[in-house]
C-alpha cells in the first residue's frame, strides 16, 4: 500500500508560546485504520487538528515539520481547501447542526449540484446508517448521542474522503454502541477504500478495528507498531487494557518505554 499522509517532525505551537506537540511522525498508507491512542492533553486532537487546518480557530499554528497528503505538503493550510483535497474531520464536540434535520444537515455538509446527486449521496450514507433514514426528518438537536455520531459520519461521507479523520468516536456513549459504529467504520473503509486515522482514548476499541497504531503521551510518540503487537506490549495491556477494561491514572502505572519506535 502507497503512503497516503505522513505527518513528520510536527511541532504545533499555541499563542505563539505554548508548544502542544513536539516532533511527531507518523505514517498512514491508502486504505489503513491508523489509530492514535493516548490519554486526555497527549496530544491527540491538536494532531488531527494540524492535519485537517483547524488549528487557526484556537490561536494555534504548525511551527516546524510537515504534514505530507498525497504527496504535498498541506501544514497551516485552511480547512476548505483541505477538505478539497480529501480530507474530512468528524471533530470531538459539535458534531452536527442541532437546529437543522437529518437530511439538511448532509445537505449543509457539501450542498448538490442537482436533485439526482443528493439523493445518490444520500442514499450512500443511509446504506451505511439505514437507522438515519429512519429519522431523516428529525431535527438533530433531537437525536441520541450515537444517533449523532452517525449523523456526523455520514455528513463526512458525503463529502467524499478520502482519508477520514474521527476524533473521539467512544466519547460519552455506551459500549455497544461503540462497537456497532466501529464495525461501520471497518465496513465503510471495506466498501469505499476510504482511509481512516481514528483518535481514541479506549485502546480496546480502536485496536480492534486498526491495522496500526500510535500511542502519544505528552506531545510526542512512545510507542509504535501494528495492533495486534501493540495488545500484547506489556504497557498498553496495565495502562490501557487492564482493570477490566478500565482506563487508569498514569501515575499508578510505571513510565512507558521511550522507545521512538516499537517493533516488539
């Protein structure tokens, strides 16, 4: 598989004084799930943030490395001339317009030319989320919480990815609802060849779909290598995978390995 992003020596520094990552690099090839694990201020949004050019509106800015899509270097660039280029952001918080319905809000997401091409679009992502076609008239505002990550999937889908960035897809909803969107994810990417960079607190979950994963702790990269290895390190199992699932303080566990990268 050809390298579809490379994020290199990223270093992102708010007001001008604050630096929030410091050299990172990762690689995400055509048609991976890529997961970013860490825990809260690791550094994960600011990451996807730098990628997808959101990063103006929090007075914050690339300040050295490069972020590499398909081949050009697209660092600092603003939002919609990114997501021309094929990337798309499904963010943390504020997913969808609550004042607007279902349908309005993929409308609003990237409007049609024509009729014709807003119902293809339309029935693209109810394919993926027939519950939302269920409720394609219900005012958003009204939706459940994983009825609204649904919504803010599909108003991504249809603007065409072609890589997708999903920023905290577990946050706030229940377990099986986790997974019933994360086996969405595994059957998008199968359907459509999109690839995924997936930013995660819960370890269990993105590993299960990913191919490969990085873990950020402080702004930089600890560990690094395919899901499957990265289960079995000793450190993501008692950080992250131990307790019954549960996510733990830091400061109960020893200090990760400095390794750059981690092959096992």
């Amino acid at each position: 598989m050809r390298e579809l992003l490379k994020v290199e020596k990223l270093e992102v520094t708010y007001a001008r004084a604050i630096t929030a990552v410091q050299g990172i690099t990762i690689e995400v090839r055509k048609g991976e799930i890529v997961a970013l694990l860490g825990t809260n201020g690791a550094g994960k949004t600011t990451t996807l943030r730098a990628i997808s050019g959101f990063l103006g509106l929090d007075d914050a800015r690339v300040t050295e490395g490069a972020v590499i899509f398909d081949g050009k270097n697209i660092a600092n660039q603003p939002p919609y001339l990114i997501t021309k280029r094929g990337i798309v952001l499904v963010p943390e918080r504020d997913k969808v317009f609550p004042n607007l319905s279902v349908v309005e809000n993929l409308a609003a997401s990237v409007p049609a030319t024509n009729a014709a091409e807003r119902k293809r679009l339309e029935e693209l992502v109810f394919q993926f989320f027939p519950k939302l076609h269920e409720l394609r008239a219900r005012t958003a505002g009204l939706l459940s919480g994983g009825e609204r990550q649904m919504l803010a999937l599909a108003s991504a889908l249809v603007c065409g990815p072609q890589l997708l960035l999903v920023d905290e897809l577990s946050l706030g909803l229940a377990p099986v609802v986790v997974e019933d969107l994360a086996q969405r994810l595994v059957e998008i990417r199968k359907t459509l060849g999109i690839t995924i960079l997936l930013v995660e607190q819960n370890a269990a979950v993105a590993l299960s779909i990913a191919d490969r994963g990085y873990v950020l702790e402080n702004g930089r990269v600890v560990l690094d290598g395919d899901a499957q290895r990265l289960k079995n390190h000793p450190d993501i199992q008692e950080f992250y995978l131990g307790g019954a699932g549960e996510r733990r303080n830091y400061r109960d566990v020893k200090q990760y390995r400095r390794s750059r990268r981690w092959y096992g």
